[in-house]
C-alpha cells in the first residue's frame, strides 16, 4: 500500500500534530489496507497530537506504543471495537477521544495512564469499566454518555480517580441507581446522568458541594415533585436542596464506611476547610486547564519608541455606527494544515450565530503586514465620496458604486433562482439601505479604507495562509457590551479550535515558552495585545481586552495579563 501523502509530509516536515479527517477516498485506502492504519504513522515519533476521524478505522496497532511523546489522540467515529494494550504504554497521554465507535471494552490496563485528564467514550457499546479505572489519578473529565452501562461504575469511587474527577457525563445508558458513596467524587462539579432507568436519588447527591450543574431529566424518578422540578428546570440549587433532604437516606453501613475513611474531618463542610483539599482544588483548577490567552499590554512587543496601535473615531462614526473594539493577535500559524480554511469558517459561522447575521457586530480581520504604522481611523461619511478597493475585486470603487452594484446582483440572482431569498453578502445589503453615510475603517499612512461593514473588507489588507499576525476590529449599533461579546467569543473559539501562537525564537521573551525551534514548539496559547480606542481629541473611549473583557465561564480557559 502506497504511503499517505498527509503521513508522508508529516515525516518530511518533521511535524508534532497530524490530522486527517474522513472523505471517500480515505475510507477506500482503510478497506485495502483491512482496516488498519499504514505501519508509517508509528514511525512519526515526534508526534504529540494525533487525529483520525471518521476513516473506517476498524483495528489499531500495537505499535502505538512507539509514539511515546504522544499527549492527544483522537480516534472519532470509526469502527474500533477493541483497543490495544499496549496503548497504555503511551504514558504521555493527557487527552483520549474515541467518540462514535464499537467499542465493548477496555484494556485491563487502563489505569498506566496516570497522566490522562480527558477521555471520550461515548457513542460505544460499553457495559463496564475494568477494575484497574480507579488508578486514573488525574482524570478530570469522563463522558461514557450513550453506551450499555446498567449500573454507576463503582470503580468511580473508589482508589484515586475520585480525587480529581470534576466532569461526569453518563447519559443515555441504562443505569438504575447511584450508590450513596458518590460523595466521595469531592470535586464534582458536573454531572449529566439524563436519560437513564434512576427511579430515586440518594442523598449522597447533596454531600457532592461542589456540584453546580446536573441533568436528571428523562428518568423514571418515583418522586413526582422532585421529577416536576427538574422538568421546570428549576434551579441546581433548589434540586440538590431538595435531595439533600428528601431524596434516598443513605444506608448506616455507608455511613459507617464514610465515617472510618475521613481521617481529616467529622463533616463534609469541614472537610472543605481542611488545607489537604483546598489544594487539591486549587491543583484541580490547574489540571482543567488546556488553554492560555495571554493579554498584552498597550505597546508591549512593539518597537522601541513607537506608539501603541490604536483606532482613532470620528464624531461622524460615532453618529452612523457608534461602536468599536479591536486587537491585535500575534504570531498565529494559518499555514498548518487546514487552519486558513478552518478560520474563515469560524468567522462566517459567528457572523451567523452571536452576530445574528451581522445586525449585532461585524467581524473584520486584516493583515498587520499591511498596516505599516499603529494608526487606523475609524469614520463615516457620504457613500460617493471615499472608494474601496473590496475582497476578490480587482478595482477601486466608490462605497455607493459597490453597494448599487452588489443590489443589481442581488436582484439578478433572484430572478435566476427564482427565490425571494439570497446568500452571501448580498443578504447584509439591507442594513445600509437608506443610510446618507456609510462607516468605514481607513489606514492612516494613505487613507486606503480597509473595511466597509458590515458588507465587506478591503482588498489589500486580507488575510492569507501566510498570515502571523492579525489586527480584529468588530463594530456595531447595538452597544459597546455587545461587540466586546463578539469578539471575547472569537478568541474563545480560537482556543478551542487550537489556533495557537507560535512566536519566533528571537521574541520568546517569557518563560512560557521553551528553547526549541519554532516547528518544535508545542503550544497551548494564545498571544492577544490590546488595543486602544480614543476620539478625535485624543480621550480614550476603550481600550480592549481590558481586565473586565475575557471573562469566560470556561475553565479550561487560562487567562493571564502579561506586563
């Protein structure tokens, strides 16, 4: 069998992430080959994030154990029904994701991996976990969500993984009951057990404190009014309330086994007190971290002398579209695979979902290479009177001449397709129907208008595959809290799409980052700068991200001010 193209450039390039997801011709190559990967792949020993989803993976090797550096493997809907033992060899592993497979067991061994903090199991066919599960001593988050589990896995409560589990999700199975040791999972926080046979909850529930989000639905609980409660969804706290105190009374032997294993407390709200488990908290906290945005000051990494960037808005712009937030992203790789590809749909998806099709905010993206000083002017005037030279267009036109155009073609393509409706920039083109001005963002070395929202950019400032750095406005109508949301949710989804900064060698000047060259950097950060807002008068309106931006409820999301 011929080598893949996407393994071979893997081992050419020497690369530490190697990502293939399914198409017709992949899964043709996994049926010639029975179902297994090509032997190559296990050579590529430098690997530390490795994912193949949806290719009709039907067996894995044992060679797995030859990547040792391997920290993530992601395995997503194929066709495994067994995994290797020797994969617990791979004592690097922190992330493991088999979503969607057949999978009915286990290896015995499972509990090697002490290092392992996530793992994926739903959508297999599992009915138990082995014994050797309750050695996972670092295990954060667990979904085992629809599979054939008929009872809580005991093993989730006893040896070292109740120390650390905080994410729980067990839904869809089949399971009748939870024992009344569930306490002893201490730092639990979430826990989704919906669509299961649970007829009643024990009290051992309430004794979880830090639990603060559930989902009991869809269980044949014999307690009408504690079902009717999580029906209505009613609050986490009026739910655990009420099963704190009327739920199943926990039985006087596990009371008595609880009574003999606390050698720290008499209460469980003592035990919180207790120094032991504020620290392993606090280590908890840390251990769900998997991403780090770090903010930048104003001007931090410019050159020497210069003035931090910042956007410059007219009392114009105020009256048309008063709202603006920027920032700078530094040293991103958009050349890694299909990452260009991958953030241009984020983009369009935002601009649909939490810009409620750009009647909200407008993102805007520009390549910082094309803007030679820290200045940008943001300002409104008559549509006839400034030009713009707009994305995949060759010539410069007035901001009227492009919006009377874009309508033609809009009419045009009604008519062809017979339909009321169009797609595309077209259906942003009622937002400015009847405006006398039109906003636009311009550079100030030439007046050259970079962005036109909310129909398009410019031209000259797009961004490309060769893109590091990046300059991100958002403007609205609605308030300056909304676009600061648009934009707290861009970078959010940057992190978790793994769109990471990988600065050069020469500007590493935290300790954040290692001695090694750029391609062997393995990062999980982010690189945001600020960016300031001020009038016409020099007063500064905003500056963004502020130490009140970036306040997300995810706690796997880092954020750190850097001086």
């Amino acid at each position: 069998m011929a080598t893949w193209p996407e393994i071979e450039r893997a081992k050419v390039e020497r690369r530490r992430e190697l990502v293939v997801r399914g198409n017709e011709e992949l899964k043709k190559k996994m049926l010639e080959n029975d179902g297994e990967l090509p032997s190559e792949v296990f050579d590529l020993t430098l690997l530390n994030f490795l994912e193949f989803n949806d290719i009709g993976l039907e067996s894995l090797s044992e060679k797995i154990a030859n990547l040792t550096n391997l920290t993530q493997l992601l395995l997503r809907q194929n066709q495994l029904c067994h995994l290797p033992k020797s994969i617990c060899q791979v004592k690097c592993l922190k992330i493991l994701d088999f979503f969607g497979n057949c999978l009915t067991e286990l290896p015995e061994n499972v509990g090697d991996l002490t290092n392992l903090h996530t793992l994926n199991l739903s959508n297999n066919q599992l009915e138990c976990l082995p014994d050797s599960f309750s050695s996972l001593n670092s295990l954060a988050v667990l979904d085992i969500s629809q599979n054939k589990f008929k009872a809580f896995p005991k093993c989730l409560y006893e040896g070292t993984v109740c120390d650390r589990l905080a994410e729980l999700y067990v839904s869809h199975n089949e399971i009748e009951d939870v024992d009344d040791c569930v306490d002893k999972i201490v730092l639990l926080k979430i826990l989704d057990i919906s669509n299961n046979q649970l007829k009643e909850l024990t009290q051992g529930l309430g004794k979880c404190l830090k639990l603060k989000q559930t989902n009991f639905k869809k269980n044949p609980l014999k307690d009408r009014r504690l079902k009717k409660l999580i029906d209505q969804d009613g609050s986490q706290k009026s739910i655990l309330d009420y099963i704190r105190t009327k739920g199943r009374k926990i039985s006087a032997t596990s009371q008595a086994n609880g009574q003999k294993e606390s050698s720290l407390v008499k209460g469980s709200r003592k035990k919180l007190k207790s120094q032991k488990l504020i620290s392993a908290i606090e280590d908890e906290e840390k251990a769900l971290v998997k991403h780090t945005i770090d903010v930048l000051r104003l001007g931090s990494g410019e050159t020497p002398g210069s003035k931090p960037f910042r956007v410059i808005m007219s009392e114009e712009a105020k009256q048309c579209r008063p709202y603006i937030v920027g920032c700078v992203v530094r040293h991103l790789r958009l050349d890694r695979g299909d990452n260009f590809k991958r953030f241009i749909s984020l983009q369009t998806k935002l601009h649909d979902e939490i810009c409620e099709k750009r009647t909200v905010a407008t993102i805007a993206t520009h390549d910082m290479k094309a803007l030679p000083n820290s200045v940008v002017h943001y300002d409104a005037q008559d549509a006839t009177t400034f030009k713009i030279r707009p994305l995949g267009r060759k010539t410069d036109m007035t901001a009227m001449e492009l919006y009377e155009k874009l309508c033609k073609e809009a009419e045009h393509m009604r008519k062809e397709k017979k339909r009321s409706q169009v797609s595309g920039i077209y259906k942003y083109l009622s937002l400015l129907k009847n405006k006398e001005n039109f906003a636009f963002v311009r550079r100030d070395s030439d007046g050259c208008v970079i962005s036109l929202p909310p129909l398009t950019n410019c031209d000259v400032t797009k961004i490309s595959s060769t893109t590091a750095d990046l300059f991100i406005e958002v403007t609205g109508t609605k308030s300056l809290d909304s676009c600061k949301r648009v934009l707290d949710g861009l970078l959010q989804k940057m992190v978790e799409l793994r769109f990471y900064s990988y600065p050069p060698k020469e500007e590493r000047e935290h300790d954040f980052y290692d001695d090694s060259s750029d391609e062997d950097i393995i990062s999980t950060r982010l690189v945001v700068q600020q960016v300031r807002v001020e009038d016409d008068q020099g007063q500064i309106r905003v500056v963004y991200p502020s130490r009140t931006d970036l306040t997300l409820e995810s706690k796997e999301i880092k954020i750190e001010r850097v001086a």
